[in-house]
C-alpha cells in the first residue's frame, strides 16, 4: 500500500498517461471531503494562453485531466498501474467567465457520483478560485479502460 502524500509527490505523467505539453494541469493537491483536487497555474506560459488568459472552455479539458489524475492515484494507492481513459462526454459545462487570468491559481474538483462495473463513471467537477467560489462546474461522464490496448482498439477505425 502506498501513501497519499507519497503519490500526490510523483510527475503527474507518473498518475496519468498524458505527457507535455498536454499535461495542462500544475500538481495534484489531494483529497477533500470524498473528492481529488488538483490545481493548475495561469500564466502567459500555459498551454492555450491568449490576450491575458486562457479560454474558459479549456476548464473541460482541466476537470477531464483532474478525473484522469484521481483515476491514476486511486490506482497507485491499490498498487496498480495507470490506466488509460476516456471523456465520453460533458453535461452542462457552464462558465461564469470567458477565460482564466494570468496570476490565477484553479482548483479543479472532482467527486464520483457515480461508479459501475464496466468502468463508467459520473464525476462531478467544479473549477474554482482559492477562496472556493466556483467558477466553472460541469458533469462528465467517462470510462477507464483495462489496458493500454484497450485504448488501441478502441481507437481503431
């Protein structure tokens, strides 16, 4: 068994099968009340900035990248190794604003709502600032596959 604090330590692309420069998020901050937290650094040097920010629609792929990690660190706690997912899709992703600003620091939240045998999920995720106002909320759907090959046939034509 590992530690949590331990885990939360290791290269995000040790939890998730991203690497850069599509690793959008800055670290891993942990578990709160039932839910994984990560948080994510605005500045002119991340991934999508624009004109003094970064587009709020990015946020999807934030919530998406945050169920991935929590995916990766629940694996790493039972002492598997990481498995790919998928997005299948979002429900209501609504944005109190039209981007991110430099100098931010994001919360992004993700909580199970809703877990069945065949690796779908229903994760409740919330993008908020440091005080814990929301700014962004949206409902995803995803699924973890059993393998690396798995992603192969999936992706297939």
């Amino acid at each position: 068994m590992n530690d949590l604090d331990e885990i939360l330590r290791r290269p995000l692309d040790a939890l998730m099968p991203h690497r850069d420069p599509m690793i959008l998020l800055t670290r891993a901050a942990g578990m709160e009340d039932e839910a994984f937290v990560a948080e994510v650094d605005i500045s002119e040097h991340s991934p999508f900035f624009e004109e003094g920010g970064v587009p709020a629609w990015i946020g999807l792929e934030y919530m998406a990248q945050t169920v991935g990690l929590f995916s990766g660190v629940e694996g790493a706690l039972a002492g598997r190794d990481v498995l790919p997912g998928l997005l299948l899709g979002a429900r209501t992703y609504s944005s109190g604003r039209e981007q991110f600003f430099a100098g931010e620091t994001l919360r992004i939240v993700a909580r199970k709502v809703l877990q069945q045998d065949n690796g779908i999920s229903a994760m409740e995720c919330s993008i908020q600032d440091p005080t814990g106002m929301e700014l962004a909320q949206a409902q995803l759907t995803v699924i973890q596959l059993p393998t690396m090959a798995a992603l192969d046939e999936v992706s297939r034509p």
